[in-house]
C-alpha cells in the first residue's frame, strides 16, 4: 500500500481525523482519507467536497472528497508535499 504523507504549512503531518483551519477565511474542515485514483493500494488525504444537506437527505450516496494533491503548492524541506495555506488544528 503507497500512502501518501502530508504536512501543514507549519511542518506538522496531517493525519485521518485532524482538523485543519484555511489561514485566508478560518474556515476548518476535517480530513479524510480517499483513492482518487480508485486504486484501494493508493491511498492520499484530502477534504469534504460533498454538500452536507444533500448527504443527511440521501445517506446511501457516497461523501466526495477534494484530494490534497489539489491544493499542494510547494515540498517542505524533507520534500513532502506542503498545504501552505492550510493549518493544522491542534
């Protein structure tokens, strides 16, 4: 299984179930993990893309997730993928 590691704009690693904070709107979101590839041996973190509303009405469908690889815009100094507009909440 590859399983890809990510890292705050701070340095911290994100992990399954951290809560993370936008540093431009303060928004927080919760990080899930997911295959954006469909590949289960290729797993990777990201955010809820899914509206909320639409998902407590209809619990059958599935939560949609942004990938990180979306959002990275730089490697730390250990040349992981960075989310620099993104903290974690600790």
């Amino acid at each position: 299984m590859s399983k890809q590691r990510w890292f705050d704009r701070n340095g911290y690693e994100l992990h399954e179930g951290d809560t993370i904070r936008n540093i431009y709107n303060g928004k927080e979101e919760l990080v899930y993990a997911c295959h954006p590839d469909g590949n289960p041996d290729n797993e990777t973190l990201g955010i809820n893309a899914s509206n909320e509303a639409f998902l407590k009405l209809h619990p059958e469908w599935p939560r949609e997730i942004y990938p990180f690889t979306n959002f990275a815009s730089k490697l730390n100094k250990n040349c992981q993928p960075e989310l620099s507009f993104y903290e974690k909440v600790v």
